[in-house]
C-alpha cells in the first residue's frame, strides 16, 4: 500500500487497501500516555508530567506523580524566564523555563545545562542540574532556598556582620574564576563566544543606558553620546592580563545563602574574560 519510491501518503494508502477489501486496525499499546503536543504549552505540559517525577526520584528518592506537585511561581530578576518552586511531601526543587527553544543555537538554557554542569564538576557551589529538555525550555535544579545575600546583608546586626558575608564570597570567587576556566568551551556560550567590545557595548553598556539611565532615573541621555567613552572602557577591560570564567551577573540577589554558605546562580551569562 506505500510506495517504495516517491510520493505516498497514509489516506491514499488506507483507500486502497480498503478496495482491496483489507482490514485497517489499529495496535492500541497499554499503558500508554498520549497527549496532543501542537502547541507550546500543551509540549511543556507533557515534557513536565514526564520529567518532574523523574526529578524528584533522582534526588529524594521518591515517587511521586506530576499531579502530586505543586507549582509557585518566584519572582524573576531581569529575566524574561519563568521561575517556579515545586514542592511535594516537603520536598522542593525549581523549575526553570526558558520557553520553547528555537533558533539560534546554543541559546540561553544551551548555555545554562552545559554552563551548570560544567560549574557542577568542578565542585564549585553551583545548584545541581536534575533533569532538562533543551527542546521544551525547561530545567529543573537544586532548590537553594529563598535567603540571598541582598536579604542577608540587609538583616546583619552590624558592619563586622556584613564584612563576614563578602568576604565568604570574595574568598570563593578566585576559585569560581579559575576552576570554571579549566575545561570550558567557548562554543556552550550564548550570544557570543567571548567577551570582546562588541558584547560589551551592545549587552552592557546599551543596557545600562536603556534600563538605568532612561527607564530608572529618566534621563534623556542618547546612548550615542556616550558611545566614544563606551568604547574606550570596553577597549581597557579587554586588555587585561587576567582571564578566567566570568559569571556576568555577579550581584546581591544572584548569590544565595545556603546554611551560611554562599552559592551562585543565573550563570547562563557566562564566558571566559577578563
């Protein structure tokens, strides 16, 4: 009923084995899960009904069905992801979704799986990559808890307090900086593959002058204007003699505090520079 070369399709097929007074069946397999994927949401849908239980198996060792979890939403921060926490049984991870992922490749949670992973086996406090699907957007991690240094600065007693908090951080960035350059491949990266002028003045400086400088203070300040002073700090930046990983977001709210201890997140951003 298919031809073996050229054009066939199903319908055609079907008609002429029923003028051939054949039987069309169909081969019913159970259990089955079957489930229309023709939309974005309805493919994020069953990529989580399959992947959320396998996440919490492989951490809590527990079964658990996708109906048995509940969804928070977090708050993000100058991301256009959606962040949630799922919790069962008292026990939580966090879901990252990237939204369907389309061209160009890698993109941004390209760069987050290969970037965390890579983080991960260097031992360095990064929260732990579970489960993915690139496709689908979504990854699911290690849930660090809700106390970022922002929090923690906020709510110290006194100065010797807060000094304590940096200088747990400042003592881990070295490390961050060094190991995370041993072994990296530039080709993980999103946006570009280094950090050169170019990148700089279009994802930092131009950034900078659109959400700072004109939406935040409201200031009618062209980023042409600046661009001659812009393009000499990227110049000087990239001259330096020291590389190694850069997170590229490195602040308050993207260091989470864990049992006293800092861990990093949001490292999607992240390359070899100075």
């Amino acid at each position: 009923a298919i031809e073996e070369e050229g054009f066939s399709d199903i319908l055609t097929a079907y008609l002429n084995m029923m003028k051939a007074g054949r039987k069309i069946k169909a081969f019913r397999p159970r259990p089955v899960m079957w489930r229309d994927i023709g939309t974005p949401a309805s493919h994020q849908l069953v990529v989580f009904e399959t992947l959320a239980p396998k996440a919490f198996d492989a951490v809590f060792e527990m079964s658990v069905t996708a109906g048995e979890i509940l969804r928070d939403p977090i708050k993000g921060d100058g991301s256009d992801r959606i962040w949630q926490r799922l919790s069962t049984r008292g026990r939580s991870l966090i879901l990252a979704n990237h939204g369907l992922h389309g061209a160009p490749h890698p993109g941004e949670v390209d760069a987050f799986i290969a970037i965390g992973e890579h983080l991960v086996r260097k031992n360095l406090p990064i929260p732990r990559i579970v489960a993915h699907d690139a496709f689908s957007g979504l990854v699911f991690v290690e849930d660090l808890g809700d106390r970022d240094l922002e929090t923690a600065v906020r709510e110290a007693k006194d100065t010797k307090a807060i000094e304590a908090l940096y200088q747990s951080v400042i003592q881990i960035l070295p490390d961050l900086c060094f190991k995370g350059q041993e072994d990296f491949n530039p080709a993980w990266t999103w946006q570009t593959p280094f950090y050169d002028v170019p990148l700089i003045l279009e994802k930092e400086c131009r950034y900078f002058m659109e959400a700072f400088i004109r939406d935040y203070l409201g200031l009618d300040v062209d980023f042409r204007d600046l661009e001659s002073e812009f393009t000499r700090l990227a110049g000087v930046a990239c001259t330096s003699q020291l590389t190694g990983f850069m997170h590229r977001d490195f602040q308050s709210r993207n260091i989470m505090m864990r049992d006293g201890e800092p861990w990093f997140i949001d490292f999607p951003g992240g390359r070899i520079g100075p």
